[in-house]
C-alpha cells in the first residue's frame, strides 16, 4: 500500500489536491464555461480529413515550430501580427505555466485582482513564484488608479489581468491595461480567454508599443474547441523566443495542430453561436433580477450570481435535477455558464422552482 504522504514529494506539495472543477455527467453542464454548442458537422468533416493525413505521419516527430498554426493564429487575430508574434499550447493554461517558467520564478512574485481565475496562484505555486492577490473593490471593477496603486505597493515582477475576468465577469477597459503597464517595468498578461464574447476592443491594439505585453486567448470557450486543448498567445517576438526556451519540445502533437488548423479554417463557423449565447447569459441576468437576486454584469459568457441565502442548497438542488453550476467560494453566489437556449431554459426554470 502506498500514499502520498509516504513520499519524498516536494515539501511545498504535501497535502495539496489536484485542481479542477468536478466533471460529472449530468444532461446541463454549465460549470467550466465552455461553449455548450457542439461543433458543426461540416468543420467535424474537416478536422477527421486533416487528422486522418496527420495520422499516417505520426512516426515523426511533430513540427517543434508549429509554424502553420502560428501563422493561422496570426491571420485570425489580424491587428497585423505576424507567425513569431505568437505561441500556442495545450490550452492556455499551459501558455501560462510556460509564461511563468520564463518570466517567474523562485524570488519573483505576481500580483493579480481578486477575485479572479483560480489557475493564477496554482501556476504561481507549481513553478515557485510568489503570488499576491490585491482584492478588488465592491462591484469587482478595475480602475486605472486601482491597478497602479496595487503595483506600487506589491511591487510584482508579474501583473495578470484578466479580460473579461473570471469568475465576475467583470469588463476591464483599455485605460485600465495601459496604466498597469506603465506602473512597472515588469511583465502584464492580460488574460482574454473571454474576449470574443466582449464588448470593448481588445488588448491586442496595445502591442505595437508595449513589448512586456502578452494577451493570452484559448480555443476552449468561444471558439467551442475545449477538448482538443489549444491555447495561444500574441506578444513581442522576443517574448516569444522565452518561451520557446522553457517548453518542452514538441509540446503541441502533430493531431493536435492538424486539428486546430481544421478548425481555424473554419472560425466562422466555430464562433457562429457567439451572439446566440450573449442573448442566453442576458437572459440569466434579467430573470434573475426579476427574481430579486443579485448578478454581476457580464461581459463573458457566464454569469455571477449573488443573493442566494444558501448557495450550496442551491447547487446541491440543482445538481439533483441535472443541472451543474459552479460553486467558485464567493459567500453567497454560484457562477453559471450560459449554454444554448434549452439549456437556458432548463436552468431557469429549475431556479424558479427553488426560488418559490
Ligand atoms: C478557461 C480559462 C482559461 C484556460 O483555458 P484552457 O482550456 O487551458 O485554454 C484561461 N483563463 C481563464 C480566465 C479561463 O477562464
């Protein structure tokens, strides 16, 4: 019989437990913010082509460069970047940790907003990086005077911002990055695994200027491709030559770029049910004011809820009908995913119920 605590694992591991959401198969799962929408059947046909002629190579090794898929990443980003502006992984999460391997570090310390993306401190810690969450004012907005203020006094060598953040949904403007930038000589990651769901411009127009400027993206919510695990980001090319020094070499599988190339010929297609789910989470929110509770505006495609009594009879209550939300640890509120109009109309129903 052997246990964890039995083995000489790092002392700044004992007792931790893996990180994720539960994954439990219930027919409405509205908890990891993905696009709940399947992926259409032409681009499906696509994607087997692309993997099948990829199978056959599979002997080889892939191209460490993935230079394709940058150069395919670049064209749908548009804003004129090029291939060595960008850098892909396993879902951004992994562009993260390799970020953090480069730009982190024993000695080094991130700041972040909080409440925000329960990844940060995670890959804070695995790569050994100190990290300080300055806690967000009531209503979870950003000021510029905000962020400038928390770095000069937490002094990081990292700021993540995240754009739309999650779990509040909260938009971030322009002003806000620019005056982050400016408050350190150090690196900004402005996280927009949300971004085609938001109303305001992107990060991405900052980069001409800023070279300590990374924007991070993911394939996993708008783009409804969580499963094939690709995420990206743009930056300055030498920002880019950091990370190709900390990954692994030939981190991205030759299926996984033949399948992400498939699909980004396919963007428009992938991202068609955008506006369809924006209608959904606009819906959560109204019928929840209705009802008295308390959401946070949304520039994302989840909704925070507040005004719940006993958040976790809630969840418990609905998980028992078959619908999963998240329970993201804020006193009095559950994180929803908006998901496809049924979905939707499932869910708030099943609230209805428990409300009366
Ligand atoms: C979901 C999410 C990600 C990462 O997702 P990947 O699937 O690893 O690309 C990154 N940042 C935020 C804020 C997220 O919510």
């Amino acid at each position: 019989m052997s246990s964890l605590e039995n083995l000489p694992i790092r002392d700044d591991l004992r007792g931790q437990e893996p990180y994720g959401a539960p994954q439990l198969a219930v027919p409405v799962s509205l908890n990891v913010n993905e696009n709940t929408h399947g992926i259409p059947e032409e681009v499906a046909l696509t994607i087997v082509e692309k993997l099948a002629a990829a199978v056959v190579g599979l002997n080889r090794y892939p191209d460490r460069e993935f230079l394709e898929l940058r150069e395919s990443l670049a064209n749908f980003l548009g804003h004129g970047l090029s291939a060595k502006q960008v850098w892909a992984a396993n879902g951004s999460n992994e562009v993260l940790q390799q970020f953090f391997t480069a730009f982190g570090g024993p000695g080094r310390k991130a700041l972040s907003f909080g409440p925000t993306y329960s990844m940060y401190p995670n890959i804070a810690r695995i790569t050994l990086t100190d990290y300080v969450e300055a806690e967000r004012p009531e209503g979870y907005e950003l000021s510029p005077e905000f962020v400038a203020g928390a770095i000069a006094q937490h002094q990081p060598d990292i700021v993540l911002i995240c754009a739309p953040n999650n779990p509040t949904g909260t938009a971030v403007t322009l002003e806000t990055v620019r005056a982050a930038y400016g408050a350190f000589e150090g690196m900004l990651l402005v996280d927009e695994a949300y971004a085609e769901f938001s109303q305001g411009p992107s990060s991405l127009e900052l980069l001409p200027t800023k070279e300590r400027l990374v924007v991070s993206r993911t394939m996993s919510k708008a783009f409804a491709f969580a499963g094939a695990r690709v995420g990206y980001m743009a930056a300055s090319e030498a920002v880019v030559d950091a990370m190709r020094i900390v990954r692994l070499p030939y981190h991205l599988s030759a299926l996984t770029q033949a399948a992400a190339l498939a699909a980004l010929e396919h963007s428009a297609l992938m991202l068609a049910n955008v506006e369809k789910i924006k209608v959904q989470r606009d819906r959560i929110i109204s019928a929840c004011r209705q009802w008295g509770l308390k959401p946070y505006d949304s520039d994302a495609n989840f909704v925070l809820v507040a005004g719940f009594s006993d958040p976790n009879a809630v969840f418990e209550d609905l998980l028992a009908k078959g619908v999963l939300v998240r329970d993201v640890g804020i006193p009095g509120t559950l994180r929803i995913t908006a998901g496809t109009e049924a979905e939707t109309t499932k869910l708030l129903a099943e609230i209805a119920l428990l409300l009366d």
